[in-house]
C-alpha cells in the first residue's frame, strides 16, 4: 500500500511540473537560484524615478510616462543544472494571449520577443532567451502605441 501511495504522489508531483507556465510563475521559480540576478522596479518606484530624469532627454521622458513596471531575471552565472531547468520551463511556457514579434531557435538556444495588446497598446512586453550560456527573462509592463514606437525608432536612425 505504501508503494501505490508514494508512487501517486510521485505522479502527481510529476504532472504539476509538467504543465504549462506563466512569465510570472519562471519569476517566481527561478528568482532565489544561486547566482541568479532578479530585478524588479514596481510602479511606485517607477513614479519617483520619472522625476530625476531631465526635461532635455524627450526619449527617455517618453519612456517613463509610458512605462509601469520592469522585471529582469539574468542566469547567467548560474549552474549548467538551472539553465537546463530553465530552458525546459521555457518550452512550457504559456503564450496564449501574446502576439509573437520574434521566435528564433538555433542550436538549443531559443529567443522570444511576445507583446500583449489591448485597445492597440502594447501592455507588455516579454523577452525570453535560454540556452547554455545565457538564460534571461525581461517583463516590461505600459501602455505603449505601435506608432509611438517606430517614432522613437525611425528618430534614432538619423
């Protein structure tokens, strides 16, 4: 009995890692890894770094105002172990509701760009990468218009 009994919870323990994840849920997994880098500026703080940026850097201005609240997990340093839990989280990581910007997978590294739009606003944006050498994650989470973006961008190429 008891073996049918630890063979169940072992199935079960099983199941619940393999089923799929948010950005949120990897945060949360992998923030408190040895050598793992975790960063997040929540919206109050954003509010009070919004005052030290100068009137002069229109760009960053604009960035600030439309910018809520960023997230950053780094792995870099971390052990081979995590970065391969890591990149298999990945794989198991739940999309639906992202529009895919960019998905590249060369060579057991995979690269993800996903936004999230409402009302035609990016409300956040969402940059993955794992592989053997580098595992990042970047959640930035706004209000931003397609449009004012390829302003910014087609300014920056002069």
């Amino acid at each position: 009995m008891k073996k049918i009994i630890l063979s169940l919870i072992l199935t079960v323990a099983c199941l619940t890692d393999m089923q799929a994840q948010t950005a949120s849920q990897l945060f949360s997994q992998f923030r408190h890894e040895k050598n793992a880098e975790y960063t997040h500026v929540p919206a109050v703080m954003w509010k009070a770094l919004k005052s030290l940026v100068g009137k002069e850097d229109k760009e960053a201005r604009f960035f600030m105002k439309h910018i809520r609240s960023i997230r950053t997990l780094d792995m870099e340093d971390c052990s081979q172990q995590v970065k391969a839990r890591f990149h298999s989280a990945v794989g198991r990581l739940k999309t639906s509701g992202y529009t895919e910007l960019i998905r590249s997978n060369e060579d057991d590294e995979r690269t993800m760009i996903l936004v999230k739009e409402k009302r035609g606003k990016f409300r956040e944006l969402l940059i993955v990468e794992s592989g053997e050498d580098d595992c990042q994650l970047v959640q930035i989470k706004g209000k931003i218009s397609p449009d004012e973006v390829e302003k910014i961008v087609a300014e920056n190429k002069k």
